[in-house]
C-alpha cells in the first residue's frame, strides 16, 4: 500500500487494541526470557551476582526499547501488531523514524508513572504490583482513544498523538503469510 492509502485507513477499534496488546505482552514474555533471565540466571547461579533493582529496569526498559524500535522502524508492525493486523504509520503514511520510534516508545510507557504512584500510596507488594501493572497496560490506558475527540474513525491514543504516529487496521486483503 502507499502511504496515502495507509493515512485513509481506520484506527483499530479498542477490543482490538486490547487484544493486541495481550498478545503482545505474551510474545514479550519470550523477549524478556531470552534477553533478561537466561543471562541474569547465569551471573547468580556462576557468580552468585545479582543486579540492583534500578539497574534491572534499565535494562528491561532498554531491551524493550530495542524490540519495539527495530519493529516500527523496520515494518511498522510487531509481531502481534502482524496477528491483529494493526500498523504503526508516522503523521505523513510512511514507517516511523528511529527518533520518532524512540518518542512512541518513551510515551507509550508513561503508564508505569502512576503505576509507581499507585503503588507507593498503598503499599502494594510482590503479585499485587503485577496485577496492577497488567490491568492498567492492558484496559486502562488504551482507554485513552476516548480522549480523542476528532472523529470515530480516527481515534489515536495519546502516546500516538504526543509522537505524532497513527495505529492503522489493515484490510484484510493485504494479510500475506510467508
């Protein structure tokens, strides 16, 4: 498709987003295994080495990062944004750029602050915290397209509108399996 058929499409609804973003924190699950815990692992049990706290989530933060960066820039598409026929365009139709990339990501991921927040203000501990951080990356703040007010069709997040990137629904005629 050419950019200008891709700027004409439909945002995804948000069961859509929703599920996407399930299926996504699933494939993430793998991510983290082969890039966090199989390594981490090895410095415990070799070494007896663990990492401090804040040097762990600067990782993960990072090699999240990296995922998400490679695939918008690369094909506008994660792997689960590939299921759910979901594509991540820039203002203009075309892929991201690795800074525009960088930007969805740091705004995508403002949902940890209040996360943070919530958990300081009442003491939340171990599977609590979890919990918390499923529910509201996974319902709460994809909720955020109701805040947009243009039109029906059109509805971005506000990390898309801060980064001035576009989630798309592809038809399903352009599905190709390779």
């Amino acid at each position: 498709m050419t950019p200008a058929e891709l700027s004409e499409l439909p945002a995804p609804q948000f069961w859509r987003r929703v599920s996407c973003c399930l299926y996504e924190q699933l494939v993430l699950l793998g991510v983290i295994a082969f890039t966090f815990l199989v390594p981490n692992l090895g410095l415990g049990i070799l070494f007896g080495v663990s990492l401090p706290s804040w040097l762990t989530f600067l990782y993960l933060y990072s090699v999240l990062g990296i995922y998400f960066v490679w695939y918008w820039t690369k094909s506008g598409q994660t792997l689960a944004m590939q299921t759910w026929r979901i594509r991540m365009i820039g203002a203009n139709g075309f892929n991201l750029s690795r800074r525009q990339a960088i930007w969805r990501y740091v705004y995508g991921s403002l949902w940890i602050v209040p996360c943070i927040f919530l958990q300081w203000i009442f003491h939340l501990e171990k599977w609590q915290i979890i919990e918390m951080l499923f529910t509201v990356a996974l319902f709460i703040w994809p909720l955020s397209i109701f805040l947009d007010r243009r039109s029906a069709s059109l509805r971005q997040s506000l990390p898309d509108r801060l980064a001035n990137s576009r989630l798309v629904e592809l038809p399903k005629n352009l599905v190709k399996l390779s």
